[in-house]
C-alpha cells in the first residue's frame, strides 16, 4: 500500500459501523412513526387549546347573559312595583268606577271582565233617549227610513225592467271566436242611422252597449231606445256577418211593454205616497214647519217653458217632448217617470192652457241626489225661446198637480125630454119604464102603519 492509500482510509475505530439492509428499513419506519405522534400531539395540543378557548368564551357570555337577564328583571320589577304603586295612589285619590280595577283573587274561575269598567258608557248613555215618547220616535223614523229604502229598491228595479229589457234585442248564430263587439256595434249602428235619420247626432250612438258571451257564440245588444230594439227585428235571417246568417229576437227577460210601464207607475205611486205621508207625519210632530217645508229639496221638480198648447194638441209632438224631458233629466239621476198633464180632448189644450197643471211638466228622481243636478242643469235654460224653469215640489202637491181632473156630472135633466125636477134636483119622469106614477097614500091619523115615503 502507497503512502497516499493509507492516507485516505480513515482508522478502524473512526468508521461507522456497517448496517444491514433490514435494520435501515426498521429505523426509518421508526423514524416516520416519532413524527407522526409529534404531529398528532401537537395537533391534540391546538384542539385543546381551542376547546379551552371556546368554552372559555362561552362561558363569559353566559355570565352576561344572567347579568343583563337578572338587571332586567331588577328593572321589570321595580316598574311593576312603580305601576302598582301610582295605581294604588290613583284608586285612593280617584274615581273608584272608571279603569281597571285589577283581578281580586287568584282563583282561575274568576271572570277577567267582571271589574271592567267602560270608560265610554258615559257617552254612550247620553246618546240614548230616556223618555218614552223619544224612544217611540226614534224607532218610528228607523221603520221609515227602512220602508222608504225598500219601496226605492222596488221602484228602481221596475224601471230598469221596463227600460233595458225594452231597448235589448238577442244576436245569436255567431261565428264563435271571430265575432266581435266592435263588428256588432258598428253593424247596429250603421243600420239603425239609416233606418232612423232624425236621431243620428253626433256623440249619440244607437248602441249604448255590446255583451258577447265568452264562447263567442251568442251576444246581447242594448239599444237607445225601445223603437230601435223593436225595428232590429225586422234584421231576423236578414243579414250575414261572416258568412253566418244572424238570428235576432227578444231576450228571455223581455217583458210587455205595458205591464212593464204599468209596474213602474205603480212602485213609483207607492213610493210618492209614502213619502208625502213621512212629510205630514213629521209636520205632525213637530219637526217640520210650514216655512222650512217651502225650502226643503226633495225628489220632485216642476219643469215651466218646455211645454206648449201645440204640444198638447199634437200627439206626435206631446210624444217627442215626454221623450226630451226624460232623455235630460236621465242624465243626471234615476228617473223614475214624467209626467204631462193633457186635458182629455186635445183640441181644447188652447183653451185651457195656464189653468191648473197644463202647460207643466213634472218630473219624479229615484234620489235626491238627481234632482238636485237636473234642477240646476235645467232651470234658467232656453227651449224654443221660452225660459225653463224648474222648482222643487213636495210629494203631496206632486201627486195632486199629475192627479187627473174629477170628471163632470151628466146633467140627467137635460138628457131626458120632458123630465120634470124633483126634489134634490132628482129629475122625476113620469111613467119611466111603462110604471105609472101613483098618488101618494096619506094613512088615517089613528092607523098603527107609518106612512110610506
């Protein structure tokens, strides 16, 4: 061996020594497994310390919890014991009758109410009549009140049937999904304008309304007046739209013109006499007097300067202005009839013009409501060069002005030749009928049969 070899190996004791293949492999799974049980230890440690922590944590707002839980029920208390205290004090220097009194016992079958006091008895008590003769009142005006609502109700719906019914005509054989609202009511307008020139105004369509039933295959058709319902059944099998042949006739509600007419008087007539016997009943007590009956606003006006001898003379003309009239006054309320009175023989409407009610019309609203609008639409108006005037008037002095006049007595002596006046101006004819006149039997002064007259 040179010199530089055994320079280069290190001496036997400072070797380290030799290690077989096995022994390394058990060292370095040794080795692993220390490491792994710091890592878990350590890992254990931070758990600890955080489960430490938290309940560190929880703990502190526990103990806050309980101290703010324990202030406000310190601070519950003593409001309760301050609440108790001013209604002790109160009850002492108060009135003992009105408020809560509070519960006097602790039994659960104690009735909370039972100390209740209500504090708006007092109001209530001094709205309450006391005398009998009030309390009769009051529930008199009640049962009026009630009776006057419904004989309203029963009025306007008898106007309406012999209005709407009268003005509706039934469309059938539609084409369903394609007829529309629009192509009836044009169809209906444009035929009517025709067929009734004097009426086709501007802003005045002869269809006011149009329901088509949601399959299309059938409408309803609501018409100015009842003319054009009853002429649009001339149209029946008539016309086509759409290449369908419609079916035009009455609806199923339709009712006769005259009963529906004689219907609505009739509601209108029970509804005016009741209430000029409201008014008279209330002038009976005393809560209404002659001059405050003058100024009172009622459901009844009296229209001056529309009416003329020409009008009442002529039939078509009286028809057309009764047709005017109602037409103005319907826009502004319910109008429940108008009235014109005519004198039995046209011819005399010159002569008798100005004396009693010729040459008024008068007007009867379903409310008030409506004649106080027609009133101040209509009065101070020009019509025909005559001012219009038109004045409220009381239900009894309505149903008088529209009364018709009390027909003359036959004169019986001027209708039989030769009648001789009897007593009592009882003409006296003798032998009338073939029976001879017979002398009075006058009996003896001593006879027990009273004489015959």
């Amino acid at each position: 061996m040179s010199e530089g070899d055994a320079r280069a190996v290190p001496p036997a004791e400072e070797q380290p020594p030799m290690v077989a293949d096995g022994q390394q492999a058990d060292l370095d799974k040794r080795a692993r497994s220390k490491s792994k049980e710091r890592r878990r230890s350590r890992s254990r440690d931070r758990k600890e310390r955080r489960r430490s922590r938290s309940r560190d944590r929880r703990r502190s707002r526990d103990k806050d919890r309980r101290r703010r839980s324990r202030s406000r029920d310190r601070g519950s208390r003593r409001s309760r014991s301050r609440d108790r205290r001013r209604r002790s004090r109160s009850r002492s220097r108060g009135d003992p009758g009105y408020g809560y009194q509070g519960r006097v016992g602790r039994g659960r079958d104690i009735d909370p109410t039972i100390n209740f006091h209500d504090p708006f008895a007092a109001l209530r008590s001094a709205n309450q009549a006391t005398d009998p003769t009030e309390i009769a009142r009051q529930m008199q005006e009640q049962q009026l009140r009630a009776r006057q609502l419904v004989l309203q109700q029963q009025a306007a719906s008898a106007v309406a049937a012999a209005s709407k019914t009268q003005r509706e005509v039934y469309v059938g054989n539609l084409t369903a999904g394609l007829v529309t609202a629009d192509m009836l009511k044009q169809l209906f307008n444009s035929t009517m304008a025709a067929a009734f020139p004097d009426m086709a105004k501007p802003g005045y369509d002869p269809v006011v309304n149009v329901s088509v039933h949601t399959e299309g295959r059938y409408a309803f058709v609501e018409l100015r007046t009842a003319d054009m319902a009853s002429a649009s059944l001339q149209l029946n099998g008539q016309v086509q739209l759409l290449g369908a042949t419609l079916s035009i006739g009455r609806p199923s509600g339709y009712v006769d013109p005259g009963k529906a007419a004689a219907a609505a008087t009739v509601a209108a007539e029970a509804l005016a006499k009741f209430q000029a016997e409201s008014q008279a009943l209330r002038r009976q007590n005393g809560q209404l007097t002659d001059e405050q009956m003058k100024d009172e606003e009622t459901n009844y006006i009296q229209i001056e300067g529309m009416i003329t001898a020409d009008v009442l003379a002529d039939d078509q003309e009286y028809a057309d202005v009764l047709a005017d009239i109602h037409e103005e006054c319907s826009k502004h309320g319910t109008v429940l009839r108008v009235v014109v009175p005519r004198p039995p023989v046209p011819a005399d409407a010159a002569a008798l013009m100005g004396t009693g009610s010729y040459g008024r019309a008068y007007v009867q609203f379903l409310d008030l409501e409506g004649s106080k609008q027609a009133r101040a639409a209509i009065h101070g108006r020009m019509f025909a060069g005559s001012t219009v005037q038109a004045v409220f008037m009381q239900p009894q002095e309505f149903m008088d002005a529209i009364a018709p006049p009390p027909a003359p007595l036959p004169d019986l002596a001027a209708a039989l030749p030769g009648a001789v006046p009897g007593v009592l101006g009882v003409p006296v004819v003798p032998g009338v009928l073939g029976v001879p006149m017979m002398p009075a039997v006058v009996p003896a002064e001593d006879s027990a049969v009273p004489p015959v007259v």
